[in-house]
C-alpha cells in the first residue's frame, strides 16, 4: 500500500478518535510521557532520577515498524509502535503500567534515601521550577513628582497603574474603608472650624429644693392597689410610693392604703417589716362579712397600712396570671376600698408607732385619694355609708385617674356584692352604645365603678393638664368623656414627678460611670458599655436610640415596627426593652437577625437595663396612642437622653420642643429651665409662664400625627442634629438636665386641690330638711 505521510498526532486525540498510531514519537512525545510520570508522583517531595533521566534523553520510535529499545538507569523504559491494524487502546494501557511501575520504582528509592538527601533532591527540584518558571518583572515606579508630592491612595489621578503608596499595594488598598476615611474627613473639618464640643459644660448642678412646712397641716389617706417597692406595675406605683414622702415634707400626716400581696416573688420580703396593728374589721360586702386585717409599716415619715386578706395572697401578678386577670378582681378591691374607709377610724397609732410623732387614729377629718378604680367606691362609700349617719363629715375625696382605659366593668347584676346602698345604683350603672354590645338581646348595662368615684367624688385629678383636656373628648373619654364634661369646673391636671435618689446619674448603682451636667463624660463612657453590653460597634459618633415599655397598642411599638426599614437606612443604632404582645416581640427577634448591626431586642422587664439604656442611650423613642402622664421621659431628660414623643397628653406637657433659632449657649439653656420652673409654682390653671423658657433650645421633639411620615422627620432631624451640630445638642442636654423635675412642684399643686376640696362643700350631701340628697 502507498506509505502515508508521517503526521504528528497527539496521543490523547489518537486515543479518542481511533486514529492510527503512525507517527514518529521525538521528543516532544517523550517529554509528554515523562510530564505524565511527573503529575503522577505530584504532591511527593522527591521525582524518580529514572523519569528525569528520560526526559533529558532522546528516544526514537521510527514508522517503518519495528522495536528499538534503550536502557537508562536501573529499568529498560520500553516503547512499542504497532502497524496501523494494531489496537490503539492495547498500547494505551501498555503505557499506562509502565507509568505505574515507574511510581513503584519512585516510592522505592524515597524509602531508600536518607534524610539529608532526601532535602537536598527536593531543593534540587525546586531550584529546577523556578528556572522553568521565573517571576514575572515588576516594572520600575514611574516619577510621580508631577503631582506635587503625593504620596497616598488620593493621588490616583486615572491612570493606567495607579499609584498606591509604598510596600505591599494591594494589601494596602484592601484595608482602605470609604466610610472611616468619610468620617475622619469629618472629623477634620469639624477640628478645624473648632466645633468639637468639650465633655466639661461648665454648669453647675441645681441644688435640690427646700420644703417649707405648711401652715395647715391635713391628714390624707391614698388608697392604691399598688405601691413602690412593695408592689408595682406601672407609674401608679412611682406616685403613690413618691408623693406621700413629699407631702410629709410639708408638714402633712400621710397615710398609704393598699393590699398585703403575696405573689411568691422577691418582693414579698419587702413585707416582712410590717407588723400587725391588731385592728381586724369585719366588713360588709359580697353579701356576706369579711374579715381583714391590717400591717403596719413606717418609711419616711409615711404611715404604709397593707389589707391582709387570703384573696391577696397567691402566685402570679397582682391583677392576673398567664391565664389572664383574675375573675375575682371586683371582690378583691371592692375589700380594699370597705377597707381603707375603716383604717383612719380603727387604727389606732400608739406612742412611737405613727410617723412624725402624731398618735391616736387618724379620724374622719381626712382627705381621701382613690387612685383608678381598684379604689373607686371609696368616694361612693363615703357619700353614701359613712356622712348620712354622721361620719366623714369634713372629709373630701378626690379621684385620681392616671388611666381612664382601666373603669372596673362588670355586670350589672354584680351590683349587689359592692355594699353600697340600692338609691345609688344609678351613680354606678353604665350602658354600652348598640354597637358595643353582645348580641340584640344585650341591654348593655354594666356597673362602671370609675363612673360612680367620677360622680360622688368632690374633686377629680388627672396626671397631666393636657391628658385632663383630653379626657372630656370622645376620643379621649373611653366612653365617660360626657361625665367628665359635668365636673370640668373641678377637674385638674398635675403632672407628676420623679424620685431623684432613685433616679440619679450620679449615683446611680446600674450604671458603670457616674456623670451629672457639669460633666457629661460619663455619659458617653455609659454609651460604650451599653454598646459593649448589647454586642453593638461601640461608636461615639452614630446616635444611639432606645425605647422602654409595653409592648402594646397604647405604648405604640407598632409604629416603630413599621419604620424600622426607614430607621435602618440611617446611620443609628437601636435598642429596645419590653414585653408584651408576641407579634411585637417576634418583630424584635426577627429586627435583630434582619439589622444584626444596628439593632438589638431585650424581651422581658429589666429594672438595672432599664436605667443602663436610660443612661447610656442619646434618643429615647415614645411613640404612645395615649400617654396620661408619662416617666420614662422623665428619667430620660434627667440623664440627658432626648426623648422623641407623641404629641400627647403629659409627654405634650413635658417636653420642650426643639427650637432651631436658639442660641447653644448653656447660660440660655440653664435660664430656660429655671423659668420654666418658675412658671409652675403659679397658679397652674392660670398656666403661669414666663418668656425666657421660650428662648431655650428645647428638650426633644414631638410629633403630631402616628403615622412614619410624622415620626420619622423628628428621628431624622433628631439624628441629623447630632452629627452636624454638636454644641447645640450639648445646650438641648444642659436644658433638660437642669429642670427640677422632683416631687416638689407637684407636690405644692395636690396640696392646692387638698385645699380646694377643704374649702368647697361636699359635692354629694343630704339636705336636712327632707333627707334628700344635692
């Protein structure tokens, strides 16, 4: 046959393709089986001399038929080259045991060498890769002199190669951070235009105020279904554990009301210092008698008398457990309520049991003080019980409502068991609108006992002015708003206060460092250990925001779930603390896995992360539906934290809007506080006021609407202003850091409603002459 042309076909290609191995292996075909052999033995130190010795050799395989063969080293490397007709598959595997046999052969001479030529053969074969492949040449660096003696990564002006520096270019770049460098250039510019604000204020702290003891003293008895620290839930608590202390002050004898609970927490031992007065009472209602008695404690001057009774004594909250309120709440207070009017008239407080040096009981010459309706039908007993038949005479009483939400609503039927006489049904019962009751056949008829206290009482108190107006609105009234528009003329508004030992930077046993307004470094030392705390990027320059309370429809979280998309995209962090509805608290599980770095959720109730958030955070968030009076911005001004607020009731009265025509001047700030104090020791109806509280800077920013619009402008402003504008943030922190928010303004307005009461008659009394009743 005609002999074919001699072709170069890749082994891999005539394997594949079935393509005849009529070729002539040179070289290069050698080189291909030696660099298999090598891959091979990859990943071993040492390469067998036998596979570099036939690389380094020629090895000829001619076309025309035939076997050469050549000898290198200790084992004879056979090639064989079959006619066209061969199979080319054969030869493939002929190949490839040659290639294992060569592995054997290598792995044998590893184990025969030693040590030292073990490292010399592997240098050796290092030395030869780096002769097959040198390291690229770096090109010389060009003069850059043209740029003026840059010398950093700004000096990258486009080019082809850009300059990076001196040393390692790349390791340099990646550690450059375009947020760092903006801030720093931040920084700089506010360095330089002598903006940074110094932590030392130069303002002095406020000294306390002076109680002067009044000229005519009065005996008030509040009566509360709780009381700081014995029992607490709320700021119903705060008042009735604070105020008492501050109307002592003033020369008044105090007594505080409330039941003797036993819940199997902590503080139960807090009842241990009670003892038993020996005045049991047996006391008429639910028809039948029952039997209290009373504990006796004395703290601060103040007269604490705990009802001790079975009802009060079991395992859960005050109101409730896991399984909602208890059904027997109308039962326990209506036995609170029989037992406070009693107390003032059983008790008798011998020589050196009273406070203050008084004995003997207290009498009926007393104010009483029913707070909400766990102890509304104290009015109503007094009016319809005690003055008919001579006693209480010259008593008042007064209601407190600090939440109008909470009216103590049951069936009319369960009128009966409240031991109070059937003529004063009618101040009891209520009738729900079609729309809000049961079914056709409903008539809607309940007793209200907040709407009897509202109607038999001779003064009614809120704990703001603004939520007083409120309350006489439909909106507002939760349904008592017309009752409440009868009694205007004898409705006020006080706003509450704080106990200043308890709450006290400087001393504050939560926090980390102390600090108060001459001096706010602490402050910021308490931000980098709540930012610690949390797992938070402890950063003085981004703002740090808090919120504290239920999670509930009134204290509106909802609200800031639905913007916490918008509050991510700024530059903030967030802290929020509180239980209560689980769709609220699953947002703030899911918030901390959405916005690790930004956010953080504490679900439950802490007194000691409460004041550290209060201490350590800049923006305190209250977002509420409703608020009647409101603390928590109150702590929150008195550690210099803004508060940001819905424009509503107390939080309305409290905070100072933020004015951005003010001078940052502290002097400005200081004068601003003190005025505005001064404007409340006037006749608060007349809303006393002087002009320089309006040229202060503010204490926080309110707004008007509940919507993410309304709430996120004030966030906004809130943050901008402390990135950009540091000194007038500092004046906002001295403004509301130096108001005098203590008991002591509102202590002096409940002393003037006390006075009030005194000097109207009673708003329910009989008229001699036929026995009827105004």
């Amino acid at each position: 046959s005609p002999r074919r042309p001699r072709t170069r076909v890749p082994v891999a290609h005539a394997r594949s393709t079935g393509a005849p191995l009529n070729a002539r292996f040179t070289r290069p075909a050698m080189s291909c089986v030696s660099a298999a052999v090598s891959a091979a033995a990859s990943g071993r130190v040492v390469a067998s001399p036998l596979v570099s010795a036939c690389s380094s050799r020629r090895t000829v395989v001619r076309a025309s038929g035939g076997v050469q063969r050549r000898v290198t080293g200790r084992r004879t490397l056979v090639l064989t080259h079959s006619t066209a007709e061969e199979d080319l598959d054969a030869q493939a595997e002929e190949i490839f045991a040659q290639i294992q046999a060569l592995k054997r052969d290598n792995e044998s001479l590893k184990s025969d060498l030693s040590d030292t030529a073990f490292e010399a053969l592997r240098e050796a074969q290092e030395a030869r890769e780096r002769l097959a492949n040198p390291p690229p040449e770096v090109p010389a660096q060009k003069d850059m002199s043209y740029l003026g003696g840059a010398s950093s990564k700004d000096a990258y002006l486009g080019m082809e190669l850009p300059y990076l520096g001196e040393g390692d270019v790349r390791v340099g770049f990646s550690e450059y951070n375009k947020t760092s460098a903006a801030r720093q250039r931040d920084a700089d510019v506010k360095a330089r235009k002598g903006q940074a604000v110094q932590v030392g204020t130069g303002v002095k702290p406020r000294p306390p105020p002076v109680f002067e003891r009044t000229e005519a003293p009065m005996s008030i008895v509040f009566v509360s279904s709780e009381v700081a620290p014995w029992s607490k839930t709320g700021g119903l608590a705060d008042v009735c554990g604070s105020l008492p202390r501050e109307l002592v002050k003033r020369g008044h004898r105090v007594m505080v009301v409330s039941p003797y609970y036993q819940t199997g927490k902590k503080e139960d031992e807090l009842y241990k210092g009670a003892f038993d007065t020996c005045s049991n009472k047996m006391l008429e209602c639910f028809e039948g008698l029952q039997e209290v008695s009373y504990m006796h404690q004395v703290k601060d001057g103040v007269d604490f008398v705990f009802v001790k009774h079975e009802s009060y004594e079991r395992e859960g909250n005050i109101y409730g457990n896991s399984y909602g309120a208890y059904a027997d709440n109308q039962f326990r207070y209506t036995l609170l309520s029989h037992a406070a009017c009693e107390a003032p008239l059983v008790i008798d407080f011998g020589a050196g049991a009273s406070a203050n040096g008084f004995t003997g009981t207290y009498g009926d010459d007393v104010v009483f003080v029913a707070n909400d309706w766990h102890a509304g039908l104290v009015p109503l007993l007094v009016a319809s019980k005690y003055r008919p038949y001579g006693t209480y005479k010259k008593a008042r009483t007064v209601t407190a409502i600090h939440n109008i939400l909470h009216q103590g609503v049951e069936p009319h039927v369960s009128f009966k068991n409240l031991g109070v006489p059937g003529e004063w049904y009618d101040c009891l019962e209520y009738q729900f609108p079609e729309e809000m009751r049961a079914h056709e056949l409903d008539l809607g008829l309940v007793v209200n006992i907040l709407k009897g206290a509202i109607a038999t009482s001779d003064r009614v108190l809120t704990v703001s002015e603004g939520y007083a107006k409120e309350i006489i609105t439909p909106e507002g009234g939760k349904g008592l708003e017309a009752m409440l528009e009868t009694r205007v003329n004898r409705l006020d508004g006080v706003v509450n206060g704080i106990d200043m030992d308890e709450w006290n930077p400087a001393q504050d046993e939560f926090t980390s460092s102390p600090f108060d307004v001459s001096d706010l470094s602490g402050k910021m030392e308490c931000k980098r250990k709540l930012q610690q705390e949390m797992g938070l990027e402890v950063r003085d320059d981004v703002p740090l925001i808090g919120f504290i309370g239920r999670l509930d429809w009134q204290k509106g979280p909802d609200l800031i779930r639905d913007s916490i998309a918008d509050m991510m995209n700024e530059d903030v962090q967030v802290i929020m603390l509180g239980s209560g509805l689980a769709e609220l608290e699953q947002f703030m599980q899911w918030a901390e896995q959405a916005y690790n770095d930004k956010f953080r959720g504490w679900v439950g109730f802490s007194v000691p992360m409460a004041h550290r958030i209060t201490a350590g955070c800049d923006i305190l968030l209250m977002p509420s539906r409703f608020e009647p009076c409101g603390l928590n911005q109150l702590y929150a001004m008195r550690y210099g934290t803004l508060p940001i607020a819905h424009a509503t009731g107390g939080l309305n009265d409290t905070i100072v809007r933020h004015n951005p025509y003010a001078d940052d001047d502290p002097e400005i700030a200081v004068a601003a506080a003190v005025a505005r104090d001064e404007g409340q020791e006037g006749d608060f109806r007349r809303n006393g006021h002087n002009e320089a509280a309006d040229l202060g800077p503010g204490t926080g920013w309110l707004f008007n609407e509940m919507n993410v619009g309304s709430f996120m402008y004030c966030v906004s402003n809130a943050c901008k202003l402390y990135r950009e504008n540091p000194k007038m943030w500092r004046a906002m922190q001295i403004q509301a850091m130096s108001q005098d928010l203590s008991w002591y303004h509102a202590a002096l307005k409940w002393e003037k409603v006390f006075e009030w009461s005194k000097i109207d008659p009673p708003h329910c009394q009989p008229q001699e002459q036929n026995n009827n009743w105004n």
